[in-house]
C-alpha cells in the first residue's frame, strides 16, 4: 500500500494519499483551498534513486540527466498515480 504526496498547484498545500490498490478511486482534492488541480511530488519517505546519472531502479523510477542552462538538470519519472 503506497502512500503518494502530492501538492496543490493553486495554494501549495501538500498532501499524502495512501493508495490501497491500483483500482481503487481516491478523492484528489486539495482539503485547504478545494482545488482538484494537485501534482505528484518527490518524497524521500517512498522513493530514492542511487548511483545518479540516468538509469532504471528497481522500483521502475527511471532518471536523465540533460544539459541545461544552469548547467545539468535532472528529471525523474516516477511509477504511481498522476494527475
């Protein structure tokens, strides 16, 4: 049973969901402003990549490393809900 954060784009309140089963229909609602617009975010208590760079780990996560003009970026794809 994963448990997902996801924060609120409108007001940046953050929110943690736990998700029972890949079917299950989940209320996706920001409970301090009643936006339904939230966005997945990086939580260290459910997700970590190792090694850097670009690469699969075994939970499926998938990391790239590009240039950009800070210098390098990274981008991770993480498994799970979306909204």
């Amino acid at each position: 049973m994963p448990i997902y954060e996801f924060q609120c784009t409108e007001c940046g309140e953050k929110k943690e969901i736990l998700f029972k089963s890949s079917d299950e229909k989940v209320e996706m609602k920001c409970e301090k402003c009643g936006s339904e617009n939230l966005q997945r975010v990086l939580n260290s208590t459910n997700f970590s990549v190792s090694g850097g760079g670009s690469g699969t780990s075994a939970s499926g996560a998938t990391a790239s490393t590009h240039k950009c003009s800070g210098g390098s970026c990274t981008t991770y794809d993480i498994p799970g809900p979306t909204r």
